[in-house]
C-alpha cells in the first residue's frame, strides 16, 4: 500500500492515470480508488512524462502542483492582486501603499497562486514598474499553461494564406 500525498483530489488521481492508459470510474470515491492504486500502477502506460513506476510514484507522494486556495485566501489574493493592478494603473502613486517594501510584500505573497488571472495580470504590470525590485513570475500549474498556450492560438488567425500571429507576424504568398 503507497500513502499518497492527501493533497491530490480525486480528479487530480483520474487524470493522472488516464494519461497513463488506465481508465477509472469518476463515479468511484477517493477512498476506493486509492486502495486500488497498486492495481492501477500495474496497468499503467508510461509515456514522457512520467517515465516509470518510480517518477509516478514520487508524483503521487508529493505535493499537488494544483493550487486550491480556500475561499477566505481566494478573496484575500484577490484584494491583493486588484490593490497591486491599482497601483500600476495609477502611475505607480502610493495611494493604498505607505511603502514600496509593502507592495513587494504583498506581491511575493501572491505570485504562488499564478492559475488565478488577476494574480497573472499583477504580476506583470508590477514587472513594468520602475520601482519593481525583482521581476516576479507567477507559478502557474502545468495544466493551466497548456489552456492558456491553446487559448493562444486559438487567437491566431489563418485568412487565405496570411496567418497572423500575436508576438512575430509572418507572411506567405501562395
């Protein structure tokens, strides 16, 4: 029996294994499928990913890269990151802030929570800003990186042969 870290959800878990090639039951409970777990690592296909039963099984006992903050921290990352996006609209004015020590503070305490929009969108403006101390990149789960690349290109456009792109523009004639 592996004990497994109690931080992945049950959704984490059927993920998990359906990249791998086995399929389990959503309507299975946690309980049920984490004492079947030595069955479904059995069955398990491994891929580039996740290469063999020791990197699964070391993904399965650490921490979830998913960032679930409860709804009391959710609303407190909110305020933050809305106060940080006000500074920088406001020219980088004080207003809300009595230092530039507080506004960092309040950025490394945010920057964790990447998959949430605002935080993104804070992180960045306080990167353009002239007092910034460090440029600060938000942690972003790896499976919120792959929806936010999709939802790039879906941005991409292809009109008759000219495909334009939102970083570089390339142009083909045919």
């Amino acid at each position: 029996m592996i004990k497994l870290n109690k931080s992945h959800s049950k959704g984490d878990l059927v993920e998990i294994f359906k990249s791998l090639g086995v399929a389990i039951d959503k309507k299975l409970t946690k309980s049920i499928i984490v004492n079947n777990i030595c069955d479904y690592i059995e069955k398990a296909q491994y891929n580039d990913k996740i290469k063999n039963v020791g990197e699964l099984i070391d993904l399965l006992k650490s921490d979830s890269e998913k960032q679930r903050p409860n709804l009391k921290l959710k609303n407190e990352i909110m305020t933050k990151s809305k106060k940080i996006i006000k500074y920088c609209s406001d020219n980088y004015e004080l207003n809300d802030y009595q230092s530039q020590e507080e506004v960092f503070a309040d950025i490394m305490s945010i920057y964790k929570f990447g998959d949430l929009a605002s935080v993104r969108k804070a992180c960045s403006r306080y990167n353009e800003s002239p007092h910034a101390v460090n440029h600060i990149n938000p942690i972003i789960s790896s499976e919120k990186m792959i929806e936010l690349n999709k939802k790039k290109l879906m941005k991409q456009t292809k009109i008759n042969c000219l495909i334009s792109k939102t970083d570089t523009f390339t142009i083909t004639f045919t």
